[in-house]
C-alpha cells in the first residue's frame, strides 16, 4: 500500500467545486480545506506509488479550479 498527502492552492471562488472533485477521485480517502500555505490537503492511497503518480495525479490534474499542488510521499507508515 502506498500513500500521499497532496497540498494545494485553490482559484478564488473554485474553492468548494475543486475539492468537491478531489473527493469523487479513486484513492483519495479525504480532501479538507486548511490553514497556513496552502488551501487545502488531500490524504491519498493506492497500491503503489506509480499508482498515485500515474493514475491519480493525472486524474487531480484536470480538476477546475486547482492552481498549484504539492505531493509528498509517505513512507514506513
């Protein structure tokens, strides 16, 4: 099992559709708004890493409304 945390910026008024759109991607298990850089934080799973790189970010790449993001990959969880 592989897991991320994604961070990104939102466009101002997009905020609630774009995160409303993270939360309907496979393998996105929570997507919540934050405080501090960035506007929000989505937790993500997958089988394996190459999953998430290339299946799920592919997909979070064509939601409206993202400006910028941030992956981090988890290990020995």
């Amino acid at each position: 099992m592989a897991k991320a945390y994604l961070r990104a910026n939102l466009v101002a008024g997009k905020e609630k559709s774009a995160r409303d759109a993270l939360r309907k991607i496979s393998g996105i298990k929570s997507a919540d708004f934050v405080t501090g850089s960035h506007d929000l934080v989505a937790e993500i799973e997958a089988n394996s890493f190459e999953d998430i790189s290339t299946h799920i970010l592919s997909e979070v790449r064509q939601v409206q409304g993202i400006s910028e993001t941030d992956t981090d990959f988890v290990f020995g969880w």
